[in-house]
C-alpha cells in the first residue's frame, strides 16, 4: 500500500503525500484520487476481512472490526496455547513451566502463602517475635470444673505474622483431665512447618516434661516464640482445678510505683517489701526510674535496690534508705517489661 499519488497532492509533513481541499476561487485543483490508490485501499481492508473469515457484505460496515477483533481473539488462542494460565492450585504447588500467572492467581497465592506462614523453617527465624492472644486482657478464659480444664476458643497472633483461631480445635482438642494433687503448665505450640497448631496439659511431675525436676516457676518453662505457656493448673486433694491464666502478647510491659516512704516497725526485720503482681507467661525484666532516698529527718540514704522472688507472677521490690534503727522504703519508679 501507498499514499495518494494523483495529481495535485500536496505535502502533509515530512515528505508525506496528502489529499488537498479543491478552491476553485483560487484556482486551485483537488487532488486526483486515482483508481489505484482507491483499489489498494480496497484491497487492504478485504484482504483484513477475508483472513478473519469474513464474507464481503455491502450491508454491514463493521466488517473491518469485527474482523480485527477475530484476528486478535485467535492469536490470543495461539498464545495461550503455548503458554497457559496457571490455576491457582498450579501456582500454589509452583507448576509454572510455560504458564502464565494473572493477577488474579497471584492475588490468590499470595493470600494463600500468607495464611499459611513460612513453610521453611529457617524463615521464622528472622521473625523472633512473642505470640499474642488477641482478648481484651490477652489471656486465655479456661474454665476449670471437678477433674477437668477447658479452653474457651481464642484468636492469637503468632510471630507477629499470622493470625491463628483456636476454634479451629474441637472440643475434644481443647478438653483435658487432670489428677488430684498435681501442677500443671497449659501450653499451645504452632509447628513452624505443618501450620499445626497443639493445646496441651504438662505434668510438672512428669520426667519427659522436666527431666531436671525444676522449680514450677523457672524460666525454663516461660512461654517461647512458637510454645505459648497459657496457663498454670493446680489441683487439691479433690482434683478441683485452679487455674492461673497468664498474659502473652508479643511486648508486655507495665509500671509499679511508690508515692510515699514506708518503714518497718519491727527494727530486727530491716526490709519492707512491695509485693508487685504481673502473671505473665514470661519472667520480666525490672528498670529503676525514679527514687529519692533522703526522704526523713534523720538524713536517710540509699541502702539497697532489691528486686526478690522474681519469676513471671511477679516478685517482691524494695528500695532502702538507713537510719538508726530500721530501714525505710523510698517512693520509687520501675518500669516493668518482658
């Protein structure tokens, strides 16, 4: 195909041949439109119509359309013939050797692989992050009656990157006996590789759960960034439970304060103690702020900043100050995390 090559063609823009208004006025011709360049013009648009399958017709005059739209659709058929959509379940398990994935699929994956969590375990690693238990407290409800604990179902958020329901466990799963006389850790655990989920009720006494016969409230048992300690279970004599629900979230954190001095009035004792209560599933850590110990007229001092009986319940807290005969307690500050 051509531009315009009749008589009195007329320069359009770099070199291109055009069509040209006729002004008789003026004495200017149009232009020559020549049966050449009219047949090629034709001849391009049937020979469109013709690859596309389409039958000359003088009553329709979409046919140049309809025509491009069925060449398109068939090398579209072409592609895709050769290179095939991936489904979703292709995407997932990365059966992608010459298949295409739209966004759509993507989509998909992506929420299927975010709600799976990292497969490879070697991932979490770099997500070092405490569980949360998303309740208001963030702390599991567990109801105990005559012999048994239940665990009342909970949303938890693990390693700060999936969220986990624990409805997704049956009553059964969530149900546990116990015996009289015994101390027992609830824990839940997630299987960094199998996305499962676990609940279950440790024996202190038990040597597979504590070799070591370890003290109920040693830090070897503090909840961990896949084994949530959600609870201790004690019970009587009469195998009633006592439950002690703890906190997990990924950051815990509190203050204790003391606004006004205390002394002992028995001098042969000479600490007062602040018991400080915090039920955690993990031992805190404890930051003096603030203390003023020059607080009486007999020009006290600081003696001792004492933190006692720390474990993940709380401990006992005291700062000294001396004087003649007893020790006092200072107003003070802590901050308290874990």
């Amino acid at each position: 195909m051509d531009r315009i090559n009749g008589a009195g063609t007329t320069d359009i823009g770099g070199g291109r041949r055009g069509f040209r208004d006729e002004n008789l006025g003026a004495g200017v011709e149009g232009t020559e439109v020549t049966a050449l360049w009219a047949n090629m013009i034709q001849e391009e648009i049937m020979k469109v119509c013709t690859e596309a399958g389409l039958a000359p017709s003088e009553a329709d005059w979409t046919q140049l359309y309809q025509a491009i739209n069925i060449l398109l659709d068939a090398l579209f058929a072409d592609v895709q013939a050769a290179f095939p959509y991936a489904t979703t379940p292709e995407a997932i398990a990365g059966v992608l050797l010459n298949k295409i994935i739209n966004p759509k699929t993507l989509a998909d994956v992506l929420a299927v692989k975010l709600a799976a969590g990292p497969l490879d375990a070697a991932v979490a690693t770099y997500l070092n992050v405490y569980p949360t238990i998303l309740t208001v407290d963030n702390k599991a409800v567990i109801t105990p009656s005559a012999g048994q604990v239940v665990v009342t179902p909970f949303k938890w958020i693990w390693r700060q990157f999936k969220t986990v329901d624990l409805a997704d466990l049956n009553l059964a799963a969530r149900t546990f006996a116990t015996t009289a006389s015994k101390t027992y850790h609830l824990r839940l655990s997630y299987n960094v590789v199998t996305g499962v989920q676990t609940l279950s009720l440790k024996d202190l006494s038990s040597a597979g759960y504590n070799p070591s016969a370890l003290a109920e409230g040693n830090v070897a048992f503090d909840g961990g960034y896949d084994d949530m300690l959600i609870a201790r279970v004690t019970t009587d004599a009469g195998n009633v439970p006592t439950v002690k629900a703890l906190k997990n979230a990924s950051r815990l954190t509190a203050i204790a304060q003391r606004t006004t001095s205390v002394t002992n009035a028995n001098p042969a004792i000479g600490w007062v103690y602040d018991p400080i209560t915090v039920d955690w599933s993990r031992q805190p850590a404890i930051n003096l702020d603030t203390t003023n110990s020059n607080i009486s007229s007999e020009a006290d001092n600081l003696q001792g900043i004492i933190a006692t009986t720390r474990t993940r319940y709380g401990f006992n807290y005291l700062i000294s100050g001396t004087s003649p005969s007893y020790y006092i307690t200072c107003p003070y500050l802590i901050g308290i995390s874990a």
